[in-house]
C-alpha cells in the first residue's frame, strides 16, 4: 500500500464525528466573540484528498451558504484539474462544508 492509505474504508459518520468532537474541545466563548465580530458567516472545508485528512481550523467568510457551496465546488475543480494521475489511478476526494456552530451542510 502507497504511504498515509490503509484498509479502513471510512464512513461520512465517522469522519463527522471525529469532526464533532474536535470542535467540541474549543472554549464556548471563543466562538460566541468570534461571532459577535464577523459581519459575514464563516464556514469550513474539511476535506480528504485519498491520503490526508486536513480539519479546517479557520474557515472563511461568505455572504452566504451559496456561495460557500461555489467556492467549494471551484476547489473540488481545482483538486480533479491538477490530480497527476496514473493510467490506473483513480482520485477519491471528499469535502465537508460545515457552518460556524460545526453542523455539517453539503458533503461531496
């Protein structure tokens, strides 16, 4: 087996439960000031591109959830148009978009 891939076939709860419970580790008024800050929602990308499992930490601001819906759906293109695949290589990629309080929205 290549480097960072196992046997384990993950299911979308699994993923959104370890998800869960790393958001569940924050201080609760750190998010209740980073609200009352931000003019625009922020959501997440959480994404898992075959090998690596990157948690979005950060996010970013959108005006809404439609646009943060196009703006995932732009770097789902981008990860397909610059994948180096081989003849018998297949690209398996997944993304969660999830909003400020960590409810998961769209997965693709």
């Amino acid at each position: 087996m290549a480097a960072g891939v196992t046997d384990k076939l993950w299911e979308i709860s699994d993923i959104v439960a370890l998800i869960e419970a790393k958001e569940a580790d924050k201080p609760a008024g750190a998010r209740a000031v980073q609200e009352t800050l931000c003019l625009m929602p922020r959501f997440y990308f959480d994404s898992h591109d075959g090998t690596l499992l990157t948690h979005d930490g950060e996010g970013l601001e959108f005006a809404n959830v439609g646009d943060a819906k196009q703006a995932l759906e732009q770097f789902l293109m981008g990860m397909v148009r610059n994948a180096k695949l081989k003849a018998d290589e297949r690209l398996a990629v997944w993304v969660i978009l999830r909003d400020e309080a960590g409810k998961p929205l769209l997965k693709q």
